[in-house]
C-alpha cells in the first residue's frame, strides 16, 4: 500500500520554491530579519550575488498589495527593491539583496542632516505621485479604529486601567480633535510607516521599504513618523528645524501644504495619533502574538506625548489622563517586572 505524501512544513515550502524559481538545487536558505507582521525574510547562500526571501503565509497576509505599491513607487521615480520572481498565491516574492544596514543602522547625530535631507526629497517625490483610484482612504474609520488599539490593548489589557465615565468622554473628545484635525489636512499618497528602519542607502540613492500599507491621508503623516518612530529619538529644536526644511521642499514641489505654522499644528496632532496607536500596536504584539520586545519602547512614546501634548490646550484631559493613570500603571509594572 503507497502511504500518503506528508504535507510539507513551511520551511520546506519555502526551500523547495526558492530552489525551483532559480533552477538551483544547492541554494539554501538562513534567516535575515523579522517583522512585526507575519512576514519574514530570507537570504540565500551558496549563490552570488544573494537574494532575499519574503514570506508572507497566504492565510495570513497578501503579497498582493506590497507588488501593487512598489510599482506605484517605482513609476514614480522611487527607488524600491527588484522582484526576482514571485508567486502571491503561496506567498513567497524574491528580491534582490539591498545589503544588511537601513538608516537606523548607520546614521547618527554627525550625518543625520544629510541622511535625512535625502529622506525628505523621497517623501517628497513619494506624496507628489498621483493617488490612484481604488486605494484605501485614511478616514475617520480608520483613524478612530486605530485610537481603539490603545483603549483595549495598551490602556486596557497592558496597563489594566478601566476608565471612569468621565474620563472616558474627556477622551473621546480628545480623539474627536485628532480626527477632525487629520481629514482636515490636504490629502496625499502616504507611506505609514516612513521611518529610518524603512529606509535603506544604496549608493547615492535610498531604498524605501515596508509600503504596502499606504493610503490616501494627511499629508502630514510622514513627516511626523520620520522624526519621531520607535528606535530612534532626536532633540525638539532638530525636529523643528527638519520639519522646517519639509515644508520649503514641499512648498517648491508644488504639494499643497498649509503655512508652517500651521503644518506644525499639524505635524503635532497627527503624531499624537501615531503615539497612541502604536503603543497599542505595541501592546496587542505583547499579549496577542507574544511578541513582547516592542512594548519595551512604549516610554519613549509617552515621553513623545509629554513633548507635544503641553503645546495644545485641547489635548489636556489626555495630558491629565497620562500623568494621572499611565505613568503610575507604567511604574507599578516595571516595578513588578523587575
């Protein structure tokens, strides 16, 4: 009797397609990086020049909308990374290696004006491509739904703080201002996670990575996620003088940005939102996927949040509500941890 073919591991997935694609037997496979997400990387050995492995289990994600961006990127004079070969119905795409350091591995207080002034003129290009139809808006679902992620899984499951009636509308009106100051800003193709991790030097270019998500949104985005992201934080008056430079860049690319003055406002606000959404991205990697590495810079975000929050009267409540609940559960829990 023949007995039945066992179902192959992922691993053996992934070697066997990456061997077939190339027609090399011999190739092999050794871990290059993770991510946050279901993805993770590969890099191959016993061949050069060495490739990289995405594998996105198809049950989880879909290589679809990454192929879809990087094109839009790449038409749009951007420097992303080659495809080699794909297939998004298994989930694997082969790419050409770009090399192992990004700009959180190489840039420093001595080079980051110049690193960043490059980043600027790519975010510009980026928000200067023609949004197309069909691609996802950030709107007010989407920006209220991602505030949610702080509610239940930073504030709630993480730090077990249950707010009080009160508390709890002093907040909603706080998201209200959020969001309303995020739809008012012009509307722009938006990466949503433009920061040094996601950029890598290649030459005098830079390559830009992890786009899958973008989104038609504010304009300001970016912007604030390139300065203020979560392994890497800069003095106020740099940020200022950065976010300075953005707006005469984008102001002579023709991008519709309101005054400085009022990008600053703006800049603040929708970071305010990236904050809180990422401490509970943080917080649901923790307690949902048992990733617990991220959660470790959650301080680094609260102290982003007492940077901005005292500029803007209207945020107060969640001022009070940070000082007040969120730095006590905060201690008490490294305290605990200790």
């Amino acid at each position: 009797m023949v007995q039945p073919t066992a179902p192959q591991t992922r691993d053996q997935q992934r070697l066997a397609w990456v061997r077939n694609a190339l027609s090399e037997p011999e190739t092999g496979l050794e871990r290059a990086s993770f991510d946050a997400d279901f993805r993770s990387y590969w890099r191959t050995t016993g061949r050069s020049p060495s490739l990289v492995l995405m594998d996105a289990p198809p049950e989880l994600m879909d290589v679809r909308p990454w192929l879809a961006i990087r094109e839009l990127l790449r038409s749009g004079g951007l420097r992303v990374p080659d495809v080699v070969a794909q297939d998004p119905d298994q989930g694997f795409l082969l790419l050409e290696d770009l090399g192992l350091h990004t700009y959180l591995h190489v840039i420093d207080a001595a080079n980051a004006d110049a690193l960043f002034d490059t980043a600027l003129e790519r975010l510009v290009r980026l928000q200067s491509i023609p949004v197309p139809p069909g691609l996802p808006a950030y709107d007010e679902a989407l920006l209220l739904r991602e505030l949610g992620l702080f509610d239940e899984w930073f504030l709630g499951t993480h730090l077990g703080i249950a707010l009080d009636a009160d508390e709890r509308a002093s907040l909603v009106a706080v998201y209200r201002t959020l969001v309303e100051a995020a739809l008012a800003q012009p509307q722009v193709l938006v990466h949503r996670d433009y920061m040094p991790r996601n950029l890598m030097p290649c030459g005098e270019e830079v390559a830009i990575l992890d786009f899958q998500d973008a989104v038609r949104g504010p304009i300001g985005y970016d912007p604030a996620c390139l300065f203020k992201d979560a392994f890497l934080s800069w003095p106020e008056e740099r940020v200022a003088r950065w976010h300075a430079r953005y707006h005469a860049l984008a102001t002579q690319a023709g991008l519709p940005v309101p005054p400085l003055q009022r990008l600053r406002r703006d800049l603040d606000l929708i970071g305010v939102h990236r904050h809180l959404k990422v401490l509970g991205i943080f917080a649901r990697l923790h307690h949902r996927d048992g990733k617990p590495k991220y959660v470790a810079d959650a301080p680094r975000f609260v102290g982003y949040l007492d940077a901005v929050l005292p500029r803007h009267p209207e945020l107060r409540p969640l001022a009070a509500l940070v000082e007040a609940r969120v730095k006590p559960a905060m201690d008490a829990l490294a305290s605990a941890d200790a």
